[in-house]
C-alpha cells in the first residue's frame, strides 16, 4: 500500500489543479474550474528500492455557462528524494508523519510503470489479476510479455497518456474517464479474438469498480496492445505525399512520386475487413424508414446548431438540408458497430499493411451513445474528408503571409491538390466497395448515405475549425461549396 495514504495524506486540490493546466491531456483548459475532490483508486505496493504509486480519481468542476463535472486519473509516484530525471513530472510534495515525500506524473517513471506491467504479466495465465485495488485483464491466446520491458511515455498525444513498454507493447492510459464499458477495449477485444489483421493486437486492459452497491460500476482506466515497431501515421503519410506532389507541379498525381491512389485502396480494402469482422463479431440489423428519417433529423439539427456558431454556413444551408432530406426519404437503413470517429489521424501504415486503431469513437459523447449501431459509410466519410484535409493543411502550414506567390503556379498546385484529394477519394472508395462486394448495399443508397455523412461531417470540422483555428475554416466551408454544386 503507498505510504501517502496508508497514513491519510492526500494531494490537496490546489497542487492539482497546478499540474492540470500544464499537461496537454487536461480538457478544461482555458476554463475556469476547481479540484472538487481527490480520491485515491488503488495503492500498488513498490518494488524493491521502488516508489509507491497511487491512482487518484480527479473531480473538476467547471463554473463557467456550459457548466459540468469531469474525472480524470491521475497516477502519482511518491519518492523519498527529487528525482531529477523526471523533474519535468513533478507535480509537488507532501509531508507524511514529518517526512517529505516528492509527487510525480507516475507515467514519466520507469520504476512506477514496472508495477503497471507486473499485473499485467501476473494475469497471463487465469486472464485476470488483482493488485492494489486494480483489476489486470488480458485477452488469453495474446503473447506473453516479459516483465523486465522498460518503459517510455510518448509524447504528441493530447487527450491520453501512451506508454512503450521497449518495441513490445504500448499502454494507453485514458485521462478522462467515465464509468462503463469504453468502445475502445470492447471493440478491440473481440477483433483481436477474431484475428484481425487491420488491428494491433489488444493484451489487455485495466479497471477497478465504483460503489459498494452491486451492481458496482466499472471504470476502465488504460489498455495495453501490441507495439507496432513499422508504423507511420497516416495522415503524416498523406500530408507528405501531398508535399512531393506539390514541389514538382508540372507532373498529374499518377506521373508523380506524391501519387496516394494505391495506398488509398489499400485503406478501403483494410476498412472493409474491419467492418466485415464488426458485423460478424457485434449485433447488425436492417431498419426501417423511421431510422432514416431519424439521422436526418439528427444531421439538420446539427446543421442548425452549427449555423449559431459559424454563420459562414447559411449559404451553404439549403443544398445541405436536401443532402439531408435525400437520407430521410430513404426505405431503410443497414446499422452495425463502426469507428464512429474515422480519419487518417487513426491509421497507421505498417511493413503488414494498414492498421487502423482508436476505436473510442467521437469525443464528447457517452459511452453508451459511441456503442449504438451505425452505419458504415459513416467511417467511409471520415475518411473521404480526410483526403480532403491533407492538401488543404498543407497548404495553410506552408503558405507565406502576405506573399500570393505566382498566380499561375498557384493555379497549377491548387489543380494538382485537388486531383490528389479525387484520385485518393476514389481509389478508396472503389477497393472498400468491391471488397464488400453484396454487402455494399444498394449503389442509390449508399450514394445519398455517402453525401450526407460527407456534409455532416463537414459541418462538424467547421465548427470545430471555427473554435479552434479560426483561419483553418476554410477547408471545411471549400468543400462545402461542392456539396450538391453539380
């Protein structure tokens, strides 16, 4: 048990609420919020010569107009003495019984993340091991791990935490959490049970229970999956065959080294395996007119939230809203399990093929509304505006201010971006189709399905744009200006 609270010390909310507003997993910054409570999960019990490690959930409550509550985890190490190596972890000290003891982020130590793994490798042989309040699961059949794995957190990741145990596994610790099942384990759980091969492998996950009352609510706080030593992001991928293209604009997309089409169908076919497995693994059903005409009531009201906080929208409103009406004359709608947040950002290009992993689904949304049936051309759509996205930001990271440059070489590389973006688009949307073959659906549905999915998503990057990177708007309003043009 960790010397801090086995003696009743806890961090006070202050030095907490200190830390949060300097890790760039924290939702709330740039709100104004207060720590309303701490309370210690689970103590692991130290290693030899080892910290203690405490994971502390985290309320935070915010008192500006939108208003709620938040829990976060927070995993804190307490050394006797500064630990100059993880200096920039250190979230502040405490006394216990008039003795120091120095509080750092527990993911940015090495010898706090051993006893992360220890359970993990404790629960290779039943599938589940209990340790210091935390329930180790792991998916039997996955390959055992090796207990001497060193760790290393990564950096760039804004919402959770990952850990690399070496070039084995990697562990991603959920910051935010909310008590149920996360779509993010379930959904890997059962391809990795399928033997999926568009997935990194899922070896387990951790949780602990809520409450005294049974049943007790479960909160998952972190999953461990196989470490994709090959991997390349996708859209980085995407982003930098656009720049060849672009630095030799005399050549079409095809002539050119910056061509994406065949890494484009690629995708489509690796997207239509997952959802073929999806299908298989997890309820799928036929609905009828009303579901429908439900999506497209949900698309127009958020075309409608939306217009409240981008004006620039109204043009562009009622070839939308018959985007939208196409859909709710529909005789029926094909649901299963999906993404449910699919873009570039979530695959990785691998030497086996593409992967495609965060299977939390879209930000900001409960749990149980990530696992309702959707359709897929939901995740097809991601990924078109996806393709959309990579020329545009491109060309908002390498533009010069203030210098329009050559108008007719302007001309010639806004061609070339574009016939990237379609040659891409199309290859992908051709391979997923015929990989699926039948099961594609009806070429007239699918087509109104595709062109509203497209615009509702569109219209969630302008808000999101709009907030976020003012300047940025434009690509989502650019592609906007094409929705029913023809």
């Amino acid at each position: 048990m960790s010397d801090i609270h086995a003696r009743g010390a806890t961090p006070d909310a202050e030095m907490l609420e200190g830390y949060l507003v300097r890790t760039r997993w924290f939702g709330g910054k740039g709100r104004p919020f207060r720590v309303s409570d701490v309370r210690p999960l689970a103590e692991l019990a130290p290693a030899e010569h080892g910290p203690s490690a405490t994971v502390y959930l985290v309320t935070v409550d915010y008192s500006d107009e939108e208003g709620g509550t938040e829990l976060y985890q927070v995993p804190l190490a307490a050394h006797e003495h500064p630990e100059e190596r993880i200096a920039h972890a250190h979230v502040g000290t405490i006394e216990v019984e008039g003795r120091v003891r120095h509080l750092y982020d527990a993911v940015h130590d090495r010898d706090a993340m051993a006893l992360w793994l220890r359970g993990f490798t404790s629960a290779e042989e039943s599938g589940w091991a209990d340790a210091g309040g935390l329930r180790f699961r792991r998916v039997l059949g996955t390959e055992p791990l090796d207990p001497a794995l060193r760790s290393a957190p990564l950096t760039g990741e804004q919402s959770n935490s990952s850990v690399k145990f070496d070039e084995t596994a990697i562990m991603k610790l959920f910051r935010k959490v909310t008590p149920g099942v996360n779509p993010d384990i379930e959904i890997h759980a059962e391809l990795t049970q399928g033997g999926s091969e568009q997935i990194a492998d899922l070896y387990g996950w951790i949780e602990v229970e809520l409450g005294e009352e049974e049943p007790r609510e479960v909160l998952q706080l972190a999953m461990l999956q196989r470490f994709l030593r090959t991997a390349t992001d996708g859209f980085e991928l995407a982003t930098g065959s656009v720049r060849t293209l672009l630095a030799h604009p005399e050549l079409s997309a095809g002539d050119s080294g910056g061509d994406f089409a065949g890494e484009a169908a690629r995708l489509g076919e690796a997207l239509a395996a997952v959802h073929a497995m999806l299908r298989a693994r997890f309820p799928a059903e036929r609905r009828g007119p009303e579901a429908a005409a439900d999506l497209a009531r949900a698309m127009t009201e958020r075309l409608d939230r939306a217009l409240r906080t981008v004006p620039e929208l109204e043009p562009f409103a009622p070839r939308l809203r018959s985007a939208y009406d196409a859909v709710a004359a529909l005789q029926g709608l094909d649901v299963q399990r999906v993404h449910g947040d699919l873009h570039l950002g979530q695959t990785l290009r691998t030497s086996h093929g593409w992967k495609i992993v965060d299977f939390e689904g879209e930000p900001g949304r409960p749990f149980a509304e990530r696992a309702l049936p959707d359709s897929p051309w939901r995740d097809v759509a991601g990924m078109l505006r996806s393709f959309d996205y990579a020329p545009g930001v491109v060309e908002m990271t390498t533009a010069t201010p203030g210098d329009p440059g050559d108008p007719r070489e302007e001309s010639l590389r806004a061609e070339r971006a574009r016939e990237w973006s379609q040659r891409a688009r199309a290859h992908l949307l051709e391979a997923y189709i015929a990989a699926l073959g039948a099961e594609a659906g009806l070429e007239s549905e699918r087509g109104v399905l595709l062109d509203a999915y497209v615009a509702d998503k569109a219209v969630y990057e302008a808000v999101y744009e709009k907030r976020n990177r003012p300047s940025w708007t434009a690509i989502p309003l650019a592609a906007l200006s094409q929705i029913g043009a023809s």
